[in-house]
C-alpha cells in the first residue's frame, strides 16, 4: 500500500482524503454498512470496464449478482458485517482475475482494496523462465 496513506490512520468515511485513492494502481472500493458504493477509484473502475461506471449510490450486491453465491466474496461480506478485517485471494466472478482482496471496516463504512495477481500458469511460466536463465549462467 502506497506509505503515505494508511486507512487505520481513518474513522470515519469523511475523514479519507478522496483525491489520494485515485492515484493507487490497486482498486478501492468504499461502501457504507447497506453496501451501496460511496467511492470507486479510477482504476477500479477500469478494471470493470463498462461495469465500473457509474457505481456509486448502487448496491454491490444487486450489480454484481454473481458474488452472491461465492464462497470468498460471502466470507469476506460476513467479516466485514462483522468489523473483523478480511484478507481473501481469490479468483473474481466478475473479472476472471485473481485477486488479493482486503476490507477494512470503519466506522461508518467497508474500504476495500483489490490487487490484481498474477495468473498462476502465468507465474509458473515467469518462474521456469527465470531459473532456465540462471542455469544457463552456471
């Protein structure tokens, strides 16, 4: 996370300095305790694409109907209902791509942040690559 902002540092949903999540190369996602969204970063609203858009004031679960049913996201919803701060990877319903969620619950509202992992055959081909190179210079 970027080392000049630290959400434990926040109380309350007025307290965060907006302007600062928009520069985060990871999703924010803020949403009060009937989670309707009240702030979406820029580049989680372009990881969503189309979807993104427009988020804000719309319940998570009534846009994104397919996270009704997976076991992460319904972990991760019943932690959060329960202030207990969450840590899930899982793969996205919605984007297909693997993701390190973490929630915090405030005071007032559930901040989220997603990073994007890397696709594991992905990681495995990376990871042969970089050995075969070491080899080769051995």
């Amino acid at each position: 996370m970027n080392s000049e902002f630290l959400i434990t540092e926040y109380k309350k949903f007025s307290d965060i300095p907006l302007h600062k999540l928009d520069n985060f190369k990871f999703s924010v996602y803020i949403m009060d305790f009937a989670w309707n969204y009240l702030f979406v970063n820029v580049f989680a609203q372009n990881n969503l694409g189309e979807r993104g858009r427009n988020l804000v004031g719309q319940n998570m679960w009534e846009v994104f109907i397919e996270l009704t049913t997976d076991p992460s996201f319904l972990a991760l919803r019943k932690n959060s209902e329960s202030g207990i701060r969450s840590n899930i990877i899982t793969t996205s319903p919605v984007t297909r791509q693997r993701l390190n969620i973490t929630g915090f619950p405030l005071e007032d509202c559930y901040y989220f942040t997603s990073s994007i992992l890397p696709d594991k055959e992905n990681l495995i081909d990376e990871l042969r690559h970089e050995l075969s190179k070491k080899n080769k210079h051995k």
